[in-house]
C-alpha cells in the first residue's frame, strides 16, 4: 500500500509577504472612497460671475433696475449658536427653561415697538456648521455638505456675495469678533478686529473682543455696515450644554451689551443724526442642541432668531404686512408677535435694504417683514418712469414690494438660465420648464398691472383702491410662488450626483470585500491540515453565525431609525453573540463566571449606551449642570461634587493598578518591561493631576494647577510618543525567534497598548477610567469565553483556523464603545473641547490629530491594535506538541483580514445605502455623515492593520 501523500509544505517566505496584502486592501479601498466621494460629495457648480450695478433687466419700467436703498446704515450683531428660544418669551413654549426670557431687551422692544421691532424664527439650511451658515447668509445660496471639511480652515468665498457687493459699490464695512469672516474675506473690510473662534473652552476673548470695539464704533462715522460676531453662547453650549451656569451668565452678559446698543442707536437717531435710517439686526447662524452640538438638520440646530430693530417708525400700516404671524403674551402680560422668515432669504434682503446688486447666485426672496420694518421702504419713491399716484401709505409699499421683487425674480431667473447652461447637470427638465412657465406667467402680467395701478379709472375711491391692492397683491403672489417653487427644487436636487463615479467607486468596494473574502477563505484552506475534515463543520458554522451578525447590522443602515439607534442595534447584536455563547456552555455543561460578567457588561453597556447618546457628558468633563440631577437630589449636592471629584480619580487608581499587573506579567523583555512600566505610572500621576488640578476639592496652587492644567496633559502625550518611538526600536532591533513569536507579539502588543492608552484616557476626561474598565472587562470576556470554547474542542487536533466570533464580538464590542463616550456618526458629535485639552491656542494639525485621537481611539485604535491577543490565544492554550511554528503568524493574518472585512461590508453597505437613499429628505443631515465617518472609519482601519501587519512580520 502506497503511503500517505504528505501535506504540501508551505513556504516560509511568503510569511513575509503578506503585509503586500493589507496595504493592496488600503490602496483599493481608498480608490473606491475617493471615486464615491467625488460622484456622491460634488458641490454644486459655482459660477464666477457676479452682479453689476449697471446691469438692466429689460423687463419694464419699474423693474429696469436694481431697487434703491431704503435704509443707510446696518448694525448686524451676530450671536453664534442662538437658539430661537433665547430670543422668543418662554410663553410660546410649553414649559419654562432656566435659559429663557434671558434677553429682555429684544423682548420688551418687540411688545412695547410693534411697528419698528419684530422677533423672527430664522429657518437654517443643514448643515448647520459655521462656515456654511456664513456662507450661505452672505451668497444667498444653499450650503453644500462637502464643505464641512472646510470649518476648521475656511477658504476665501469667490462666489459672488453681498460682502463683495457693499465693497464694490462704495459701502464700508467694519467687522469685529470671529475671525472666520477674515479667512471668508480677507481684504474685504475697512477695517478689522478679528479674534481666534476655535478654542471652544474660552467663551471670553471673542466676547470681550468685540465689547472693547462695538460701542465706540457706533459714535464713529468711518462705515456703513458693522459686523459684530460673538462666540460666548456658542462655545458655552459645546463644553457646558444650554442648561448650565455659564450659558445664563452668557445671555445675560448680552442682554446688557444689546441695551448698551440699542441706547447708542436711539440716542443718535433724531433727525440729522448718524442713526436717523439704521437698521439694527441681532441675529444667530444656526441654534444648537440641548448639550450645545449643531452641525445636522434637527429642529433645534435649524431653528435660530433674528431680531430687528428700526429706530425710525414706519407708518403704521407696516402693521398690514407683519399682520400674518404668531402671538402671545409675555411674562409681563404684552402681546409679542413672532414671524417666520428662512435664512435662505438674508442676502436678497440686505441687498434691497442697502440698495446694492443682489448676489448673482442668490436664490432667496426679499422677505415682506423684514424689508417692511425699515422705513425707507415706505417712502414715497417710485423706481419706475411711469408716475402713479398711490392713495395710502400700504399702495405705494405694495407697488414698491412688488417692483423690488420683480428684479429679484429676474436675477434668480437669469442665475437659473446661465447655471443650467454651464452645469453638467443642471435641474430635471420637468421641474426646470414649470419654475419658467410660472416667471413667464408673471412677468407677462407685470406690464398690465402697471398699466391697471397707474390709470384713471373711473369709480368710487374705495373700488378703485381696493382693485389696485388686489392687481398688486396678485402679482406679489404670483413673483413670491416662483421664488418659492425654484427655492424648493433647489433644496431637493440641487446636489449634482456623478452616478458613474459613484457606481465605479460601489463596483471596486464590493470587488474588494469580495477578494479579500477569498483571500480570507484561501488562508484557511491552506491552513487546515488533511485531516481536519471533523472540525470543519464546526468551522462553517461559526462563520455563519459571524456573518448573520454582520449582515443584521450592515442591513439596518438601509434605515434612517437604525442608524440614529446604531449603538443600540451593535449592543443587542453583541447581547446575542452573548446568549449563543451562553447556551453552548450550558448544553457542553461548562458555564463559567466569564459567561455571567459578559452578560452583566452587556446590560450595563446598554444603560451607558443610552446615557452618552443623550450626551449627558458634554464635553471632555463631566458637567455639574448637567442630567446627574436626580442622583445629587438624592445624596445632596455637595456629596454630589464630590463623587463627582473623587469617583473618576478613584477609577484612575484602580486602572493603573490593573494595567501595572497586566504589564508585569505580559512583557518578558527586561528593559521594555521596566520602560513600559515607568512611563505607565507617570502618565496616570499626570492624568491625576490634571483633573485635581479642575477640581474644587483640593488647593489650588498656581504652580500646581498650571502644571495639572496644561503640561501635565502635554506630559502624557510626550509619554505616548516616546513609547510609541521605543516600540518600534524594539520591534526592530530585538531578535527574531518564532520559537517565542507568542512571547514577542506579547511584548509588541502591550506596550503599544500601553503608548495609546493614557493619551485615550486623558482626552476622554472623567469618564476615561470607566470606559477603561468596560474595555477592560470586555476584553477579559472575549478572550476566556474564546479559550473555553477551544478547551471544550478536541485538544489532540490543532485549528491553525481563527475563530471568527471573538472578531466580530470585538468589533461590536467597539462600535459600543463609540457611542457610550457620548460620540456620534455626526459633525455635531464631534468633542471640540478635548482637542484643547493642555493647550489654549487653535493648531489645526495639533488639534485636528487630538480630535480624531479623541474620536477614534475606543473604536478604531485600541481595538484594532488589541488584534493580536485575540490571534495568539489559541497557541497559549493548544498543547506544546501541536503548536506549529507558522500558526500564530497565521492566525493574525486571518484575524486581521476578519476584522478588516468586517469593516468594509458595513462601510460598503453604508456606501449603498446613501446610493439609495442620495434623495432622501436627511441625506445631508444624517446619511452624508454616517458615509463620512464609515469611510474614515475604514481608511483608518486598513491603515492600522498595515501597520499591525509590519509590526508584527
């Protein structure tokens, strides 16, 4: 009998190749990224062209050119962040907040000034990030999503804008505060006093910037337009929430600036004075969630107010036109009328007030309100040749209303002709010839109703004044219906889609999940030996099981509820995994203790999802203002505090104790042992201190706190990056043995654990040490539930083949993580106050890398480079005669290929699910996003596996 045909060996010097693999993965994926993101994130076609002053219509007289200006001078006092119930009485509300009825001023002038003063509900267009706002208010345009890359380093706008309009057209304008409209435009303004915006824990320098400068400005006579931008309530509502001592304070402080203002405006106001026609606006860029965020498209980051204020009275039929709104009674028992106007309209406006050219790419509509409420616009002023005589105050508005929005019909008109002319794809056609038709339709009746407003009709005075208010009114109608309708086709298709990028970009992410499955499925052949026919059932199933879990969760993206849930839908999956573990114990009749502390950290994971995604822990700190209200009301408030002090440095302890064990008996090398173990308990001495040095338990010493506060954080980090560098030394110079490779990728792995770590703990701030001990805990779970499982399989038969649940459990276990922080898939989930943490002043590589750090870290970096314990704890627990040399090595290539194939089926998935829903009504707001951070999320992934890969090789 012929003998057995020996297993075909495998050679070793592909081991060292397999590093090719992952960084082949990471070129296709960032192909496929890239081609997606250029088809799926085009903004839209800006046009270079801008008004002209000498531009004429050809329309008509009365509509020849553009209006003149009804007002002189414009006071705009810019509150960042200003939710709509800042301004509006806390009575238009179903229950009272802490935070209303704060700005009295406006409030007291909207219900004593009913003609001169109006509180508007200002409507923002997602997303809500600062520099769209800006830019939109100034161009009249809708913001574009690609553009959120940009807020941390705004481009100069080259879109036509009405900054460039006031500038050429003689006006001067002032700017002082947030110096983001210094890098929008750079040499636009007469004169500047910008401050630095983006160091979200000062809520003062900006503030005080533009106090030390606003009211003398006011006395001078050197502008036009002052710009007044304030940060305060902004940068209050990202470290501390709306519900806190410092926003009040914030509002209050404003309340008594506004009154300093507004008794500047009224005191200069008489006939011959400086302020005899200004127009005093106090408005926000957008509004802000409960714990400060903005950025998405909810009702309260949407929603802000704009105030205005004329000190010279407009006639009393302005009451006519603000007659169409909301009102009630204030606190005080005075009706206060409220109205609602959409952002979108702010440039057209301004443009009419100041009499300059509209923005060429300007699609709003002169809102009637607010133009009413200056009192130029009342003036007896005909803008055509044509001399009528108007019998009241409201005829001679309503003809000059409707002459304004005649040019302002003709403008978008003409930006609609030349944007489908130049765009690759421009508006559908259906839509685009309805919009015509309706301009076409009002400009042929805007002759005859010249004609009928300005002829001698016979008749009784009341017939003939009512016949011209309704021509009137119907051609304001008629010209308000398609600004209105355009506005709306614009909002739903103004995006360009590139569908062949974005169908190449899908093609070679779903070939690249596809290969790098077969690569997967081909390493495990080669793996298994002859013989391991019986185990492979075994094998199939929990594959199979893996992939139900991953194709729940990647399935889910499809809907708009579970992506808001996406914590939620990780945990139960990560619970399920649980239970399917639990019960194969119970039927092999070994339930241990690691079965029940799994159980137990899903529930309380559970709890801590639902409690960082309420972000009750709003910012890097744990907030005293914050939803910890009920447990304080039950242990007393100053008991509270100090929980609340002492509870995370009492954590602290207990992980540094845990990890100082931990690194005793993992790392074998002397010197990275003793290094590691130094480093360790310095960065967590430093780590305390930092927080003693916020808290108010303890002295605070200047030196002391000075040293908590800045270069003990900046303590860690050099920490970090010394190990970081220490590591890769040792990973270079130290031998290879693969007779104690098991022993080496144990040394590698915690102290590059250990280099991450602190600087992870500190930039999550108090919650570090607990989220820490989950991390711990998990992780403890994973890997005894894993050697159970392989001590109730055969011993005497190795399975080079890794298990694929501990893997896809891990990266559950991760995705939970994310979310319990209080991080979410959205800009407006992004922790601004940790990338300041040790340092005062904005780098945007420094901060932008301890943002993403901050981020990242639970579910990317420390999961990812953990990788290898999960690989190395089959060879820990098989028997010496079965361990074979090459195994460890493959069992991390399988496990890293598991792992990066999971991210890349729910980033391909998500990927799909945008494809999809690239129409839906929250593309912007909540799909545009996830695809953000999925695709981040992946290219971070594939980057960190390479480099795992050639750390390890």
């Amino acid at each position: 009998m012929a003998a057995p045909a020996s297993p075909r060996p495998r050679p070793r010097r592909r081991l060292g190749r397999w590093p090719l693999l992952f960084v082949a993965i990471l070129a296709a994926h960032s192909m496929a990224i890239y081609l997606f993101t250029r088809g799926f994130l085009l903004t839209r076609t800006e046009l270079d062209l801008h008004s002209r002053r000498d531009d004429r219509t050809g329309v008509s007289p009365g509509c020849a050119s553009w209006p003149p200006p009804a007002v002189d001078r414009l006071v705009i006092v810019v509150l960042d962040a200003l939710r709509f119930d800042f301004v509006a009485p806390s009575t238009f509300f179903q229950e009272k907040q802490p935070w209303m009825d704060k700005l009295q001023v406006l409030q007291k002038l909207a219900a004593d000034e009913k003609s001169s003063a109006r509180i508007f509900k200002a409507l923002a267009d997602p997303p809500t990030t600062s520099l769209q706002r800006l830019k939109a208010l100034t161009t009249g345009g809708l913001p574009t999503f690609i553009d959120v890359g940009n807020s941390f380093g705004a481009p100069a706008i080259v879109e036509d804008n009405i900054i460039h309009q006031l500038v050429n057209n003689g006006r001067r304008v002032v700017m002082m505060g947030d110096d983001t409209w210094i890098q929008l435009y750079p040499e636009h303004f007469n004169m500047s006093f910008p401050y630095p915006s983006f160091n979200v824990k000062d809520l003062d320098t900006v503030d005080n910037g533009v106090i030390e400068h606003l009211l003398p400005s006011l006395h001078k006579n050197d502008w036009d337009v002052l710009i007044a931008h304030f940060l305060g309530v902004d940068h209050a509502g990202h470290i501390f929430g709306v519900d806190s001592t410092p926003m009040i304070q914030k509002l209050e402080q404003y309340n008594q600036i506004l009154a300093g203002v507004i008794d500047v405006l009224r005191s200069l106001s008489k006939p011959g004075g400086p302020h005899e026609n200004t127009l005093l606006l106090v408005m926000g860029d957008h509004g802000q969630t409960l714990n400060g965020d903005h950025g998405g498209g909810t009702a309260e980051e949407v929603e802000t107010s704009l105030f205005a204020w004329s000190p010279k009275s407009p006639p009393d039929a302005v009451l006519s036109i603000l007659g169409e709104s909301s009102c009630s009674v204030d606190v005080h028992g005075k009706e206060v009328c409220i109205s609602t106007m959409q952002q979108l309209d702010f440039a057209a406006t301004i443009s009419a007030l100041l009499g300059i050219p509209f923005p060429f790419g300007s699609i709003g509509r002169v809102n009637p309100e607010l133009y009413a409420l200056s009192a130029g616009s009342w003036e007896n002023q005909r803008m055509g040749t044509n001399a009528c005589t108007s019998h009241n105050d409201l005829e001679s508005w309503m003809r000059r209303y409707a002459e304004v929005l005649c040019i302002n019909s003709w403008q978008v008109k003409r930006y609609i002709d030349l944007y489908s002319a130049t765009s690759v794809i421009g508006f559908p056609s259906e839509d685009l010839q309805h919009v015509t038709d309706m301009y076409s339709k009002a400009q042929r009746n805007w002759s005859a109703s010249l004609k009928s407003t300005c002829s001698s009709e016979t008749g009784s005075q009341e017939e003939i004044k009512e016949g011209k208010s309704s021509v009137l009114q119907w051609q304001i109608d008629a010209y308000t219906n398609f600004l209105q309708s355009f506005a709306k086709l614009a909002r739903s298709a103004w995006t360009e889609f590139d569908l062949w990028l974005m169908g190449i970009g899908l093609l070679l992410m779903i070939l690249s999940a596809i290969a790098q499955a077969c690569a997967l499925v081909k390493l495990n052949i080669v793996c298994q030996s002859s013989d391991q026919e019986s185990s492979s059932s075994r094998v199939i199933s929990k594959f199979c099981f893996a992939f139900l879990l991953i194709a729940i969760r990647a399935a889910s993206f499809l809907s708009n509820s579970y992506i808001l849930a996406e914590g939620r839908v990780a945990n139960f999956l990560l619970a399920t995994s649980c239970i399917a573990s639990v019960w194969h114990s119970i039927t092999e009749g070994n339930f241990g203790r690691e079965n029940f502390v799994f159980l137990l950290l899903n529930i309380f994971t559970r709890y801590g999802i639902e409690f960082g995604m309420s972000k009750q822990l709003a910012g890097p700190t744990i907030s005293k203002d914050h939803s910890m209200s009920i447990t304080c009301k039950v242990i007393g408030v100053g008991s509270c505090n100090v929980l609340l002090d002492l509870f995370p440095i009492i954590s602290l302890a207990l992980v540094a104790y845990i990890t100082l064990k931990c690194i005793s008996y993992a790392i074998c090398q002397r010197f990275l042992k003793y290094f590691v173990l130094s480093g360790t308990i310095l960065s967590y001495v430093s780590i305390a201190c930092h927080w003693t040095s916020e808290s108010t338990l303890f002295p605070r010493a200047g030196t002391m706190q000075e040293f908590g506060r800045t270069l003990a954080p900046r303590f860690v980090y050099a920490i970090g990056v010394l190990s970081l560098a220490i590591s890769a030394l040792y990973r270079i110079f130290a031998p290879a043995d693969y007779l104690k490779m098991n022993k080496r990728i144990t040394d590698l792995s915690t102290a590059m654990l250990c280099s991450w770590s602190p600087t992870i703990l500190i930039l999550l701030g108090r919650q570090g040490p607990f989220v820490a001990l989950i991390c711990i805990t998990g992780a403890w779970c994973i890997i005894k539930l894993q050697q159970s499982h392989q001590r109730q399989s055969k011993p005497d038969r190795p399975i080079p083949c890794a298990d694929p649940v501990p893997v896809i459990q891990w990266s559950l276990f991760a995705v939970c993580l994310f979310y319990l922080t209080g991080h979410w898939c959205t800009f407006d989930g992004l922790r601004y106050g940790a990338a300041f943490i040790g340092f005062d002043q904005f780098h945007i590589i420094r901060q932008g890398l301890l943002l993403s750090i901050d981020t990242f870290g639970v579910s990317h970096i420390l999961p990812i480079i953990s990788l290898p314990f999960i690989a190395i704890v089959w060879f820990n627990t098989a028997p010496k005669d079965n361990k074979v040399k090459d195994s460890i090595i493959n069992n991390l290539k399988q496990v890293l290929l598991m792992y990066g194939l999971i991210t890349a089926i729910t980033a391909t998935m998500t990927i799909i699910c945008v494809t999809i829903q690239r129409r839906h009504l929250m593309v912007w707001g909540l799909f545009a996003p996830k695809y953000v951070f999925d695709a981040i999320g992946l290219l971070l992934t594939d980057l960190l596996i390479c480099l795992t890969s050639l750390y390890y090789s």
